[in-house]
C-alpha cells in the first residue's frame, strides 16, 4: 500500500459520535463506541429503515464498482469518504475483475485511516490519503506518481455527500463534483448518490440530529432534484438513470413498492466525463 500525506497517529474522539462509526454499527460492524450506537438509535426512531438503506447502498457499491471494472474496463477507482474497512471493499471487487487496478481510498476520520492503513499493508495497489474529500487539487497532487490523470478514473462519492454542508464557496458539494469532473479525464465516471427524502420532518429532524450527535461533522439530507444537480457537467449513465440504488442494475428483483422505505431513500447513479 501506498500512503499519503500526515501518516502520523491522530487523536480518536470518542465524546461525539462519527458518521463513518454509525455506519460501522448499522453495517453490524464493531469498530464504533457507545456514542455512535447511542447516536444510531435516535436516528433510527427519525427514520426506522436507515439500517436497511445502509445495507443497500452497500451492495450499490459492489455492484456499481462490477460494473465499472467489468463492462467499462476502469483500472484507476478514487473513493471519496471511504469509511471503515468492511468485507468487499472497492479494491476488493475491482482486483478480482482486474488485478493491477489501483484503488486510492480518501477519508479524514482518524479511526477510518488507521484500519485501513493495517489491513490494506500488503496490498501494493491501493493508497491511503489523509485528506478531507473537498480538496480535489490536494488529492491528485497527492496521486499523481500512483494514478495516471490522463486516463479514465471512477470517482466515488457513494452515501458521503450528505456528509458535508452547503457553501457559498469551492467547498460547497456541488462545486466539490464540478471541480473534480474538470480534472478527471474524459472517459472517466462519477458515482454520485446521497440519503433523501420527501418528508421534511425526515430531513430536518435526521439533519439536525447528526449535527448535534457529531458535533457539526454533517451537511444536510437533500431532496432529488438538488442531487440531480450534480450531475450537470455529467453524461447520466442510462439505463437506469437516475434512481432509488436497490433499482441500478440489480442482482435479483427489486422490492414491490409497499414494501419498500417511505422514509428516506438513497439516490443517485453514474454520470461519465464527456469527450
């Protein structure tokens, strides 16, 4: 494995909760702290199915990840707020299809950085950087020597975006997309989906609650159409478009409607760098 920048230890808080822990513990992992179950258990009575969309956005992931080193021939993945090292991680998948694929894995949770950097030691294509997942021209600096700009590269921003707050600046989520899809060699693609929901109690009581449970490390639950845009400098990948993850090309059939969430849905797909 390849490190980045800032290897050094950093402190672990343990007073406030982490995203990347809940979703540790909402995935049934064991690398979160009393805190993050705590913070998981009032998120679940604001939207009871958060655990299931954890999951379905996880098999997204393997199956969006398949489908780029399968069927577009992708070597070079970029995961943006990569979390915690679970089973089936992105280097994972993709070196099965194609063994040489480089993966480099971003994320500034200190817990988050120290698994990773023990459990991918022996693995020579993957990276680690220690970098907020905004600072796109830090990242390829970063990169640079490890993957090839000048060829296609999938970024991933899979269930992250949410993560970060609205800006009137270059860090705002939509100017984050834009400013990597200006990088990004054409051929290359974007996987782009984020929790939303209709409801605006949902959206108001989940956005609030994380932001008090991890001491303002959250931006804001979103609706459909203000994800949509941030596919504008994209080609939508379509079919399937733009849609609820469990429907992106499925592996079995899809849940019937009435059995499906009303809470909240995980949204998003693919978008790919025009030539």
């Amino acid at each position: 494995m390849a490190y980045g920048e800032k290897p050094q230890s950093r402190f672990i808080d343990t007073s406030n909760a982490s995203a990347a822990r809940m979703y540790d513990w909402l995935l049934g992992g064991s690398e979160n702290y009393e805190v993050d179950r705590e913070a998981c258990k009032e998120l679940l009575k604001i939207a009871p199915s958060t655990q299931q969309l954890a999951r379905t956005n996880r098999d997204f992931l393997r199956r969006v990840v398949r489908f780029l080193a399968a069927e577009k021939k992708i070597t070079q993945f970029l995961d943006h707020g990569s979390g915690l090292p679970t089973q089936d991680n992105v280097h994972e998948v993709a070196q099965r299809i194609n063994d040489g694929t480089k993966v480099v894995y971003v994320d500034d949770d200190p817990m988050v950085l120290a698994h990773a950097r023990t459990s991918l030691d022996d693995n020579e294509n993957t990276m680690v950087l220690d970098y907020d997942m905004r600072c796109t021209s830090k990242i390829r600096q970063a990169t640079e020597k490890f993957l090839d700009w000048n060829k296609p590269i999938a970024a991933l921003f899979v269930s992250v975006l949410h993560c970060l707050p609205d800006r009137s600046d270059e860090l705002d989520p939509a100017a984050v997309i834009k400013n990597l899809a200006d990088e990004l060699a054409p051929g290359s693609y974007m996987v782009i989906c984020q929790l939303v929901s209709d409801d605006p109690a949902v959206r108001d009581g989940v956005t609030q609650l994380m932001a008090e449970a991890t001491h303002n490390k959250w931006g804001r639950v979103r609706e459909t159409h203000e994800v949509r845009r941030y596919f504008d400098p994209l080609i939508i990948e379509s079919p399937p478009g733009l849609v609820d993850v469990i429907d992106w090309h499925p592996d079995s059939t899809p849940p019937p409607d009435h059995l499906r969430p009303t809470d909240w849905v995980e949204w998003g797909g693919v978008g790919r760098i025009p030539k």
